[in-house]
C-alpha cells in the first residue's frame, strides 16, 4: 500500500485493531500501577512492569535511560519524523495516584503501540518513542530529560492528563479540554543562619533564625494583595526549634511560586526573594536562597488541539479545543512545550461530586474500568494525532510554524 491509497478509516481501524488485542493485558499494566502508588524517582515497580510489557510485545527498552533510575525509552520505526508519548507514572503521599498517572502512563503506552504497529502494517517512513518521565509531582523528570537529550530530534511532543470533566466552573460540558495553559512554577529553598543563646537568661546575646523566617512568610502575607489572580505563593516550614528555651540559630523554609507565564514568575520570584533577604536583614540573620525545579508555563499548538478534538470526536467524544483560563497547578510538560511542538491534554473521567485530582477520591476514580476505558480513547486519539503528523507535511509544517510564533511570544 502506498501513502495515498491508505484511507483515514483504514488507519482508524487499525489502530482499534491494535488495542483490542491488547485489550485485557492493558488494564492489568493500569491495574498494577495504580494499585502500588510510588512517589518520585522511586517508581521501580511501574519502571519494570511498562518495560517487561513492551519487551513483551517484541519492542527494544533501554531501561534506567538518560542517566534517570526511573526512566526507560522505547523506539521504533525508522526514517521519516519523530512522535514522542510521554508516560508518567508518579504517585502522591499518602493519597496514592490522586492525579491519575497510572492513566497518563495507559493512554501513552496505548497511542506509542497502536502508531507503532499502524506504521509497520503500511510500511511507512516514520518513528514513534515512549518516554518513561519519572517525577512530575516533585523532580521535574522531564527537565532532567531535556537536559540528557532525550527530545533531541523529535517532532511533536504528546500526553494526555485526567481530571474532572469539569476543570473549570464556567467550562461548557465536555469530556475533556486539548488545549490547558497552565502556570509557570519555581521552588525557592531559604536557610536562615542566626546565633543561638539562652532565652530566659541572655536573650539579648542571640540573633532568632526563627523570627527571621516568620517575618519573611508575613512579609509574602503582605504582599499577597498586590498578587494577580492566578498567582500562587505557597510555603513550608521545613526545619524548626524543637524548644522554646533557646534562641534558634537554624531555621530552613520552601516556597513555590507560581505565575501564568515565565516572564511574570521571574518578577514574582524577584519579589519573594525581597520578601526573604528583608525578613534576615530586620532580625540580623544570614540567608541562603537557593531556586530550583524550573517548571515552565505551557505553551499550546493550535493545531495539535484541533487534531485532538477532531479524532475525540471520531469517538462520539466532546473535547473543548482550548480554555482561555489558567489551570494554576504547574507541570514539567511545559518545559517540553519550549523545546517541541507539545499537546497535553486533559480528559474527563467520571467522578464523583466536588472531587478534583490531589484529593483522595480522585485515587478512587482513576483506577475505575471507566475510566481505563477513557484512557485507551484517549491513546487511539494521540496515536491518530501522530499519524497525521508523520505522514502529512502540510499540517506539520503548520505545527511547527505555529509553535516557532509561540515561543517567541513575549508575555
Ligand atoms: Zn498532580
Ligand atoms: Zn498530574
């Protein structure tokens, strides 16, 4: 068969083909992973299970890839452009995978078989990789991974996230959104350095490590009113007195600061560090900031979206092509979006009233058969995508002029 006599539902049913026959060792890989949660970087048990399973299906894993414990890559096809799926498979504390990562990582093995498989029945040009990225709750996995190189060379960059099939209040019913901007985020870790002395006896002799981060966090307190709407500032005491009878002389504190784009997290940071260095200067005490965990804001390709929405809709599914509002939680696929034309969708799955991802119910309804079911949806989806992608140049070179006017736009 030749490019042009291959019709769009021949590949269609090829790519259902593909699943149907993996239908049952599919929801048993989700199962096992949803049911042993692991936090970041030690996600050993999910590492092995996705790789032993595609080593199974005759695909070569390079396990513990680019350097990552928890990451593995999987290639295959040859020639032609590069289609990247992105599997997480992180876990929360204590709530398990209340962010439905085990779906993340089924609906990325889902799309990476099924365009796989399509390009080998037809005989097409073209390469697809699987990208196991540890650490996305906490770690920027996917930063780690720019770094070691494991983008370079690929063409489109694609995953898909559940949540809610209302994210938004004011959201139209759907069952999902292609395109979400999400906020642009940075940690900050402060240590303060002061003197310890006797608090009853020579109070006067110590400098309080501990006043000066409690002055800091009501410093960030006062500036909170001048914050835009969809920026966050959050901290966490991380290291405090245990007696009250001792001027402390050690205190240490984490913040994470988040803004719609890179430009306003960058002012925003300029003000929290302000907001520290005054909180050391005022008490006498030595500070030590130190910023890390960069996660970018999402920049988002329309064409990519319409695509989504188109191949959802082959599925009777109803997708949003984008909302305007920010989604103020932060993801290290924004990074990816900076450095490839990137799609990270969200799905809706069937939950329960006022239950949203990082909550323990959303645990509960990420390991439903629904929502499994969701999931694979959502992979044929992103396998089509990548169809498209490799096999027509018109629509990638409007992906790709598209996201060249992305990053380049300055706000
Ligand atoms: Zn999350
Ligand atoms: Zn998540």
């Amino acid at each position: 068969m030749t490019l042009s006599t291959i019709q769009n539902e021949d590949v269609r049913a090829s790519v259902d083909a593909a699943l149907d026959t993996l239908k049952e060792s599919l929801r048993k890989l989700n199962h096992q992973i949803w049911s042993n949660p692991e936090l970041a970087y030690q996600e050993h048990g999910a590492h092995d299970a996705i790789c032993d399973f595609l080593e199974g299906q005759g695909f070569t894993v390079t396990r513990h890839a680019y350097g990552l414990d928890t990451s593995f890559e999987a290639l295959s096809g040859s020639g032609g452009r590069l289609v990247n799926f992105n599997a997480e498979y992180d876990a929360l504390p204590d709530i398990g995978h209340a962010c439905g990562h085990n779906l993340i990582a089924t609906s990325s093995i889902a799309a990476f078989l099924a365009l796989s498989f399509t390009l080998k029945k037809y005989g097409l040009p073209g390469r697809t990789q699987l990208l196991g990225t540890p650490a996305e709750e906490n770690g920027g996995g996917k930063a780690k991974l720019i770094d070691a190189g494991a983008y370079k060379g690929v063409d489109i960059s694609l995953m898909a996230h559940s949540g809610n099939k209302k994210v938004f209040p004011d959201q139209e019913d759907s069952d999902g959104i292609a395109g979400t901007l999400m906020n642009a985020r940075k940690n900050i870790h402060c240590e303060f350095s002061g003197k310890s002395a006797h608090a009853g006896g020579n109070p006067w002799d110590g400098v309080n490590a501990l006043d000066a981060m409690v002055t800091s966090y009501n410093n960030v307190a006062v500036l909170r009113q001048q914050l835009l709407p969809d920026q966050r500032v959050h901290c966490a005491f991380m290291d405090t007195p245990k007696v009250a009878n001792v001027i402390p002389a050690y205190t240490k504190a984490f913040w994470q600061v988040r803004s719609p784009t890179l430009k306003g997290l960058n002012q925003l940071v300029a003000k929290i560090r302000n907001c520290i260095e005054a909180g050391a200067l005022a008490t006498g005490c030595q500070v030590t900031i130190t910023e890390d965990e960069l996660y970018t804001d999402v920049r988002l390709n329309d064409k990519l979206c319409e695509r989504y929405q188109v191949h959802m809709g082959s599925y009777d599914r109803k997708v949003l092509k984008r909302h305007d509002k920010v989604l103020t939680a932060s993801s290290d696929i924004g990074n990816v979006s900076y450095v490839t034309p990137t799609l990270h969708t969200m799905f809706g799955i069937p939950t329960p009233e006022k239950t949203f991802p990082h909550h323990p119910t959303f645990a509960a309804a990420a390991g439903t058969d629904e929502a499994h079911a969701e999931a694979i949806i959502v992979g044929k989806s992103l396998a089509l995508i990548g169809y498209d992608i490799i096999t027509n140049d018109a629509m990638f070179e409007t992906v790709h002029r598209q996201w060249q006017e992305e990053i380049a736009r300055d706000d």
